[in-house]
C-alpha cells in the first residue's frame, strides 16, 4: 500500500491511498469463490454454478463491497502509518476502481493543531472585593417586596413605576400594524417592556381617557417592515393602577418559608444567599478572565469540522428552549459559529493542560459536585451512591470536575490583583 500526504490548508490533509490491484482481485475471487457455493441460478445444481457465470452474476456488486472494505481497513493503516489524528469524519473520492488495475482514492480531513501552551505564568486575574453591607440585605429585602407587591386600581395620573391597562391600535400610513393591537395590556411607566415614545405617550394620562400619538421605531429594530419607520397609535386608558407593598412582617417571613415568621431569620437566609450568588458568579467571572487571557496567549487554528458539529449541538440547544421542532425554523446555523469556535479552542487548550499538567480526576471532588446539583434533595447521600453506579450520568459530571481542576491549577499559575466594588454593583455588572 502506497501512502502520500499533502496539506491543503493549516489543517486540512489530503491523503492519497493505492492498493495494489492483486489485493483487489484476491479478496474478490475469494469472495466470489463463497458465493458460488451457495448461489442458486436457474438451470443449475446449488454449488455447481460455473466460476464465470457467478462471476458475470455477482462480480460488480462484489467488487463494490471489496472495495468499499478495503478502503475502510486502508484508512485506517494509511492514518497509523503516517500517525496522523483525523479532527471528524473524512470526504473520501476513489481515484481509480477499474479492474485490473491498483485501487486508489483521495481522503481529505482537518487534523487537530500542535501547540504547547504559552503564557499561562502572565494571566492577571481581578478579584472582585465586595462587602455585603445591611444596607445590601435592606435593598434585597426591598426587592423581594416588590416581587410580592400586589397592582391595585388607583383614581391618579399615570407616572413613572405605575401600571396602565390600555387598549390600542398602530398604523402606518393608515394600514394596521401585524401584532399592533391589544385590549386591556398592563403597561409599566418607566419598565422599558414598549418603545420610548409610545412609554412617554402614556405618562400623565388618567382612566377612560383617550389619545392618540406617534411612535418612532429605531432602525434596528427586529421586525424589518417597522425598522426606522413613524406608526400612528390611538389608545385609550382602562386603568392606572399602583403597586402596594407588603409589610416585611412575620406573614412576609413565612412567605419565604421561614416557619416561626422571624424577621431577623429572614434576614440571615437572605444574606446566606446573597453571599452564594457572589461567590457563584465571582467563580464565573475569575473562570472566565482566566480563559479569555488563555486564549490571548495561544491563538490556534481551530478544525472547522468540530467547530460545525458544535454549532449543530448549540443550534439544538437552543430549538429546546424555544420550543422548535421543525429545523426550518431554527434560529441560523451562523449565529452560533463564533460561540462555537470559541467552545473549540477552549476544548482543545483544556485537553492540552490536563495532559501536560498530569491532572487527572479527584473522586472525592466528583462526589463533591454531585452534593452541590443533588443539595436540598431528601436523602442525598443515598441518591449520590446511586448515581455514582451509573458510569452514563458519571460521564457527563466528569467534565465539569476536571475543569474546575483546570481552572484551579491555571488560577495558581497566574497572579492577581484585588477590586473593590459595591454587591450590587457588581451584581448588576455584565
């Protein structure tokens, strides 16, 4: 078997196999040979059909199967031989199929990068140094009020931070907006849930008063037949109504499952989950500075086949949550690209430093994770061992484990400088 290997592009590879036609002929004749024992063909005795007429019968289709082996078996030698690591599946194109003469086809595929990684000893990480402060604890408190406030109808003028039910119509150039009416839409002055100008409309109106004005739509705006164009909208105010607050109290403790109503108890859990939030969404940040400084430092071609079969499984992703079925509504294979690349390069850095760190996976870590998803279920411990039993469910935790290790260690291998900021500041932060 003769092997040649040429690269079409940073990582693409185009391999050119020959197997001698002798290979060919005597795995075809061989085969032949089975099938003319026991091939039945009219006017002839099973087992007794002569060599050419099973031959003529069944020659073609044989020879395709042959083949179809061969280069099978041939490719993953030729691979072996020239200890290449193909990225994805291979677009093979035979060369050469007729008999008698040497088989030969053209296999092209991404290879994976070489690299070693460089510049991991210059990640700088900010650490955020927040305070959660009693006035913190008062503004969460203050929030949660709101998310059980309850809109009653009010006899006022409409302001910021109250809530109109309105009915309304929009047109352009006297034809009917699609999807621009509404009957009874609650409405909150100040929200950001409608454009600017139909917002601004609402604010000084009363109950049972009727307006009509102009709504400028930005020209981004989403729906293309509306971007940069003025509509015409003619409403009329139902309602205005304001929100009440409840008291934070021993009914507003219990509320929030705390069972004896204390107010000071409420506050404990309440800052008890605030310092979870920061602790969970500082791991994020830190996580991710370390892996954009990661990938500053190693720019690597990435194999555009593993980057379309991530997109794929982000276009996937994404139909779930959006309740999609049918592909052709899918959200565009290319907004998912860039993501996906990125998921790649990642991927492949990770893989490096695992392997050139040595860093294997911490069972007693992998027990420690599955603690944190399975936190606040009845008898944990008991569902833990269980799950642990199931080598498909312990596949997928692994991952997650082996790159908090990772992070862990590049983390140690950088330094890092200390940012004081306000919780909610930092909070709030993108």
């Amino acid at each position: 078997m003769l092997v040649s290997v040429e690269a079409s592009g940073a990582l693409e590879r185009r391999m050119r196999v020959e197997v001698p036609a002798q290979q060919i002929d005597s795995k075809v004749a061989e085969r032949l040979k089975r099938v003319g024992k026991t091939a039945r063909l009219e006017g002839f005795r099973p087992g007794k059909v002569p060599a050419k007429v099973i031959a003529k019968r069944y020659g073609p289709q044989v020879r395709q199967e042959v083949i179809s082996e061969v280069m099978q078996s041939s490719y993953a030698e030729a691979l072996q031989k020239e200890n290449l690591t193909p990225a994805g599946n291979p677009s093979i194109e035979p060369d050469q199929m007729d008999a008698g003469q040497d088989f030969s086809y053209v296999a092209t595929f991404e290879v994976f990068p070489e690299f070693s990684l460089q510049g991991l000893d210059k990640i700088v990480i900010e650490v955020p140094d927040v305070n959660i402060s009693d006035a913190d604890v008062d503004q969460m408190l203050a929030s949660l009020r709101e998310q059980r406030g309850e809109w009653k109808t009010a006899d006022k003028v409409a302001g910021e931070g109250d809530q109109v039910l309105v009915d309304f119509d929009g047109k352009i150039d006297g034809e009917s907006i699609e999807n621009g009416q509404g009957e009874n839409v609650p409405v909150v002055l100040g929200g950001g849930q409608m454009l600017p100008d139909f917002d601004a409309a609402l604010d000084g109106t009363k109950a049972g008063e009727e307006k009509t004005f102009d709504v400028a739509y930005p020209t981004d705006y989403p729906a293309e037949d509306l971007a940069g164009k003025t509509a015409q909208f003619s409403a009329v105010i139902k309602e205005v109504q304001v929100r009440e607050l409840p008291e934070i109290d021993e009914d507003f403790a219990k509320a929030f499952g705390v069972e004896d109503g204390s107010v000071e108890t409420l506050r404990a859990e309440v800052e008890k989950n605030m310092h979870a939030e920061l602790a969970t969404k500082t791991r994020a940040d830190i996580k991710q500075q370390i892996l954009d400084q990661m990938i500053e430092h190693n720019p690597i071609d990435v194999p555009q086949s593993l980057v379309d079969q991530e997109a794929h499984t982000l276009q996937q992703d994404a139909m779930r949550r959006l309740g999609v079925t049918e592909h052709a509504d899918a959200p565009p294979i290319d907004n998912f690209l860039p993501g996906a690349s990125r998921r790649v390069q990642v991927g492949l850095l990770m893989q490096e430093f695992l392997s050139s760190e040595n860093i294997t996976l911490d069972r007693s870590r992998l027990e420690d994770k599955m603690r944190e998803l399975f936190a606040g279920y009845d008898g944990d411990d008991e569902l833990i061992q269980n799950y642990l039993q199931q080598p498909q469910f312990v596949q997928q935790i692994e991952p997650m484990v082996l790159e908090d290790q990772a992070i862990e260690a590049l983390r140690a291998k950088g330094s890092e400088t200390s940012k004081p900021i306000a919780f909610k500041a930092y909070m709030d932060a993108q």
